[in-house]
C-alpha cells in the first residue's frame, strides 16, 4: 500500500484526521489523542519547480519540497499543517504558508525551548504544549486526558521497540540490511502507532540474528537520503552500527517517564532526548553522544556525516565535532548531498577513498 493509500485508508474508514508536520520535534501523541495522524513532510519525491520563486536559492532542499509538495497541491487531503520552531528556514516556511499562500488550511506553531535548559525551560514546555492543544481544541474538539495517557504508553512501547532494534544492531545481531532498516523505521513517520507497532515487532523478530561480521561506521546528519549511501554501504557489506540522524535516534529512542501528570510525561520526555542542532544542545553533549554510540556499537570504523545542503543548524557544529573525532584518531567523512538527487559517482568515489583510509 503506498503512503497516500494507506492516509486515505485512515481518513475514510478509520475517521481519523491528517495533519502535515514539518521537521522535527512535536509531541505526537497529543496529535494521536486528539484522532489525528500526524503526517511528516521531510523528503518528498518531487521535483522542486514551483517553490523556486518562493525562497532563496540557498535554502536547504527539506524546507523547498515541503513547500513544493503544498504548491503542487498534493496537500489537499490534509486537515491542518504543524510548524515546530525547528530553524530559520523552518520559521520562513511556516511564514510564507500562514501568511502568503491563502490556503485554507488551520496552521499550528509550536515553540519548544533551545537549549541551555533552566527550570523556566520545563515550565515554559509545559506551558506550550497546552496551548498547542487549546488551539488544537476548537479545531477537533477537546482532549481527553485519559487517551492522551493510552497515547504516552503507546509512544513508549514504540519507543522501546526502536531501542531494541538499535541496540541490536549496534552489537552486530540485527541480520537487515542498511536499506531494510531505515525502510521499516521511517514509516513511523506516518504510520499510526496501532499500525507502526506490530510492524516494528514483526521487523524485530524476523531480523533479529548475527549480522554479517563486516566492518561497520555511524552515520550522521539530518536523513539518509538519497537513499544510495545505504545501498552502497550495503553491497560492501558495511554495517551502519548507529545513527546519529535527525529522523533517527536523536528523535525516536526517547527515554520513557513514568510521571503521573501526562504533559509532565511529555515535558520530562523531551528534555532527555538525545541531543541535536535544531535544539542548541552545548556540543559537548553531542561529542559525547557520538563517543558514546562508538564505544557501545561493535567494530566502529569510522563517523559519516551525511550533510543536507544549506542545513545551518547542522554545519554550525560540524567543523567542532570532526575535531573532536580527531582527538580519539576517529576518521570522518563530511559529506554535502541534495535530498532526492541521484548518488553520484562523485560521492561514491569520496566513499570509496575514505573506506580505504580506514581500511575497508
Ligand atoms: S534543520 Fe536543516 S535540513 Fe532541517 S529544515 Fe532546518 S535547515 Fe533544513
């Protein structure tokens, strides 16, 4: 079933809302509680022509085939639009939508913290989420506090599934390939939780064995696409051991809480997610998230950090980070990619001198 089929399917016989989401953070199961199917715009497969006249021709390609896919018109099966306070180029979008484009559409902004994180930031979260969901309430009606609970341990149950299947990979007993993996977890990205749940289960018991004992590296940035780096590492039997991307592990192992109060739950939820740009975390705390993920993970070679072009947040730390990669003598590879573009022969042979630097 394609993605637009399954949407369709929810709306029509299951009576559930859909709501396009931009990148990255939001709390989704105030969305799910609220029947709602949260529907993450991230790389459309489209080629960009409208949204050209629209933005600066420096903007990153996430942020100009979101905005193509709605000047296409390919948004009409949405009932409403979700902006988090990503970056700037994510403030722009939103701006040039709700203000420029006349859609007819209800527009929701939600503005978490950036980091340093104080106790105002927790209040200011809390705070937040329930205004998103007083204005989401005049929309959809009101929330019950009971589902949005179901929700919570919904997401956590999605959540440990994911740990698990990472935490298996990275020690080498996930036998999927590169490609399978990233195939499987990005459908969270519209799946409902009912549905992303035994499929993340059925996944994990079918690949849960010895993978190939190949060498293996980590791969960062904001998404693996164009999918090509996967197939590639693939056919040299390389092994991604973990990810530090965006669509990732910084946004889906979530740690659970067990807090009484469900926006408590989702409050502390966010402050210990894994650390990212697009949240300021200090780069101290990605340097040892790094570190980390490379001291757990088996036969670590190497760190790729797979850049979409023009993506600020990201280049800001990526000169430190490399640095400190230098530190402990761990080869890096900075790549710069345009989202749905094919894998080029230039890449490949960047790839290729750089796993003969480590000895792949
Ligand atoms: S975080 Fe980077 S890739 Fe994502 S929308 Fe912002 S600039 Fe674009």
């Amino acid at each position: 079933m394609t993605r637009k089929e399954y949407l369709i399917k929810q709306k029509d016989e299951k009576g559930r809302k859909l709501f396009g989401i931009f990148p990255a953070q939001y709390p989704r199961e105030i969305l799910w509680a609220m029947n709602v199917v949260p529907v993450e715009i991230w790389d459309p497969p489209l080629k960009v022509s409208h949204a050209n006249a629209h933005v600066q021709p420096y903007i990153c390609s996430v942020v100009k085939l979101g905005l193509e896919l709605i000047l296409q018109g390919k948004c009409d099966d949405l009932d409403g639009f979700l902006f988090p306070h990503t970056c700037d180029s994510i403030q722009n979008l939103a701006s040039i939508v709700y203000n420029y484009l006349g859609l007819e559409k209800p527009c929701y902004f939600f503005y978490h913290p950036k980091a340093p994180y104080r106790d105002s930031s927790r209040l200011y979260y809390l705070e937040q989420l329930k205004v998103l969901v007083s204005r989401m309430e005049k929309q959809l009606g009101p929330l019950d506090l009971s589902v949005l609970k179901q929700c919570i341990e919904r997401g956590q149950q999605v959540a440990s599934v994911l740990r698990d299947l990472y935490g298996l990979r990275a020690r080498g007993e996930l036998k999927a390939s590169n490609s399978e993996f990233y195939q499987v977890i990005r459908q969270g990205e519209y799946f409902h939780p009912d549905d992303f749940l035994p499929l993340l289960e059925e996944f994990l018991a079918a690949s849960k064995g010895q993978a190939d004992s190949g060498p293996s590296v980590i791969l960062s940035g904001i998404l693996p696409n164009p999918m090509g780096i996967l197939t590639f590492l693939d056919n040299l039997g390389i092994r991604v051991a973990y990810d530090d991307f965006m669509i990732g592990s910084r946004r889906l192992l979530i740690p659970p809480s067990d807090l009484p109060d469900p926006f408590e739950q989702l409050t502390e939820s966010y402050f210990r997610m894994p650390p990212c740009t697009t949240r300021a975390s200090p780069i101290a705390q990605r340097r040892d998230y790094l570190f980390n993920m490379i001291d757990d993970a088996t036969g670590v070679k190497g760190v790729i950090f797979y850049m979409v072009k023009f993506c600020e947040p990201e280049w800001f730390d990526i000169p430190n980070l490399v640095d400190e990669l230098k530190t402990r003598e761990i080869p890096a590879l900075v790549l710069e990619i345009e989202l749905n573009q094919e894998f080029s022969g230039q890449v490949a042979t960047r790839l290729e001198a750089f796993m003969e630097m480590i000895g792949i």
